[in-house]
C-alpha cells in the first residue's frame, strides 16, 4: 500500500502537470498507466486472506480500489469526449459522481485502517482521494 500511495503522488503531479499544457493525450497515457498500477494493486489485495480482525480493512481497501478504478476510467472516457470534440456534459456529471465515490470510499479505508491500529506512512498530497493517517506508525 504504501508503494501504491507513492505511486499517487508522483501520478497526481504529473496530470497537474499535463493539465496545465493542455495534453489530453499524456494524460490519458498517465491515467491508464495509473489503472494498471490499481488493478495490480487490487489482484494483490485479492490474495490476501487476512485474520477476522483485518479483513474490514481488506473489503474496505477492495471497495476503495474499484471506486478509483471507475474513477479513472470516468476520467478517461472524458478526455477522449474532449480530445474528439465530442459532447462531455453528462460524462463530467458521471466522472464527478465516481470522484465523489472514491473520496468517501477513501476516507472510509481511513477509518478502517485506524480502527485496526494500522498506520500507512505518507507524503502528504492536496487534493488527493487516497486515505492518510497522522498517526506516527509502530
């Protein structure tokens, strides 16, 4: 997890980045590449066959994964709207929405995380979805 939160962070500066120049097409790039790293992060979470006292946290962290994951390829359907001229109002309702989703599906994972006493270690990021704890970790 906490290679993947640095993964976003990295990720969420170069799309600012890419906005700013208006590159549709690298941010389109950027974004798929950021949902390989979400389903390779989901196929492990996957795996995972966690203790009673851990598996909330694994649910939530599924729940979370796949509301970014619709995020993205929101994000995705709405560029190419745009790079083709294509009409985007009711694309940017629908990507808003999964933003929305996985913003609350993230604070959520939050809560799980600091109810089972785990702590992630992370650069913080503005406007970031992804969970954060203040927690020193153990």
């Amino acid at each position: 997890m906490s290679k993947f939160e640095k993964q976003v962070s990295v990720d969420d500066k170069q799309a600012t980045d890419l906005v700013g120049k208006n590159d549709i097409t690298g941010l389109r790039n950027r974004i798929n590449e950021r949902l390989a790293s979400v389903n390779n992060i989901l196929t492990q979470v996957l795996k995972l066959n966690p203790p009673e006292t851990y598996q909330r946290v694994q649910i939530t962290t599924l729940y979370y994964l796949m509301a970014l994951e619709d995020q993205l390829k929101a994000q995705n359907d709405l560029n190419d709207a745009v790079l083709f001229g294509n009409p985007t109002n009711d694309l940017k309702t629908m990507s808003d929405g999964y933003t929305k989703r996985s913003q609350q599906s993230g604070m959520e994972l939050g809560i799980e995380l600091k109810k089972a006493q785990i702590t992630i270690k992370t650069e913080e990021v503005l406007n970031s979805s992804t969970p954060k704890s203040t927690k020193p970790s153990k």
